[in-house]
C-alpha cells in the first residue's frame, strides 16, 4: 500500500514500533539489538525496520526532528499500519538539576511550546498522558536493570533555538526536561485510542552547556533502549 512517507506494506510493522528521532539511531537499535532486522522503509532516509527481540516481533523507525515529522509518521504507523503501541526512545535537555547526563526520564505527561493541539478542536489546554499500562511496565522493567528512571512531566518545544526562552518557567513547574516530539505524539495516540509512551536519556544541560556527542547519542543511550524493547 505506502503512504507518501512510508514505502512499508501493511503487516511490514509490528504491533510495538520503538520512534528515535534520528533515523541513524532506528539502524543502531535493528542491527544491534534485533534478530534478523529488515529494511521495511527508506523513503526521506527514515529508515524503518523489523525483526524480534527475544523471539517477539518489534520495529523500530526514525521521526526525524520536531512535532510536525513525529506527526505525521505515527499517525500512519498508527491509522493505516494497525501499530497499537509506540514507544519514543529519545534525547532531551535536562531542566530539572537534580537530573545527570544520561539519566533515564519517562514522560508521564507532556506540557507543549506548540500550536500542535489546535487541531482537535478542544478550546481548552490540553495535557496528554501517556499509556499507564506502557509507563508501568517501563518502570517494574528499569528496576529490574538496574535503572533509577525518574518519571514525570516533560515540555515539548517547537523550537530548538529559542530566543524567549522558558526554561526559567519550566525548571519552577518542576518539569524535568525539554525536548521536541513527546507532545504530539500523546496526541496522536490519544485521538487514535492507542498507546504511546516517551523514554528519553538525558543528553545535555541547557543551563551549564554540558552535552553528549551526536555519536553517544545515537549508540551509547542503550539502557532507555533495553527498557522500550522489553515492552513489545
């Protein structure tokens, strides 16, 4: 069938897709955690596959950066590949300074810098959550590695370089990190009835500049990564 972003044919996915941002990191994750992984979409270079993990099917597909990509692609992964559950394995800045690099935060809500909501049609503010049913097994599987997750709100933001920025804001609303997709994909599963669930690693401090390198990024944040596969 394929979509104009996705070359996939219906049944290529499995029911759980693991969503990095960087299509980079989909590879990572299929070739070194994946039995017998298959390339199942290229199309913009958002590399999607899928094989097993420990004898279960799961896929794993980039989103590229921001609210808009993450949107559209679960939305297809969601309406036309039948997927019911996608976990986002990304990178954030940490807000909260009681976090360290390469801590391991799972969203239970997100609050947005975005007009991403204005679509449904709520004239209120809304608030996503995450699937309960996804953060509890995330939570009971960290702690069986070894993982002191911290589980809370997270913000997602439109835009990386931000000359307004909210941190400040942010930081007394006890948020505990910044990044830029989890908002819209809560949305998404929500209008959807599905289940999402954002894992992110923290990657950099935007209040004292400390940051991991693009490669850490993409193949050393592999704890948040062991806890999403768990879940399929």
């Amino acid at each position: 069938m394929g979509t104009l972003h996705n070359s996939a044919e219906k049944g290529d996915f499995a029911k759980t897709v693991l969503m990095p941002g960087d299509p980079l990191r989909a590879r990572f994750i299929a070739e070194t955690f994946l039995e017998s992984p298959r390339l199942v979409n290229d199309v913009r270079g958002i590399q999607g596959y899928t094989g097993t993990y420990h004898g279960k099917p799961v896929s794993v597909m980039g989103s590229g950066m921001g609210m808009p990509s993450i949107g559209i692609y679960s939305y297809e992964l969601y309406h036309y590949y039948d997927v019911d559950n996608i976990i986002r394995v990304g990178s954030a800045g940490m807000i909260d300074q009681e976090l360290k690099i390469r801590s391991v935060v799972a969203a239970m809500s997100a609050y947005a810098l975005s007009s991403y909501g204005d679509q449904f049609g709520f004239r209120g503010v809304m608030a996503p959550c995450c699937s309960y049913d996804l953060l509890e097994k995330a939570v009971a599987e960290g702690r069986k590695l070894g993982v002191r997750m911290r589980v809370g709100p997270v913000c997602s933001s439109d835009t990386f370089y931000d000359e307004d920025s909210q941190l400040e804001p942010l930081k007394k609303m006890h948020v505990l990190c910044l990044e830029m997709e989890t908002y819209a994909l809560y949305l998404n599963a929500a209008r959807a009835g599905k289940n999402a669930l954002s894992l992110l690693t923290i990657s950099d401090n935007p209040f004292t500049g400390e940051s991991c390198t693009p490669q850490e990024v993409r193949e050393t944040f592999t704890q948040m990564m062991e806890i999403a596969l768990s879940l399929a």
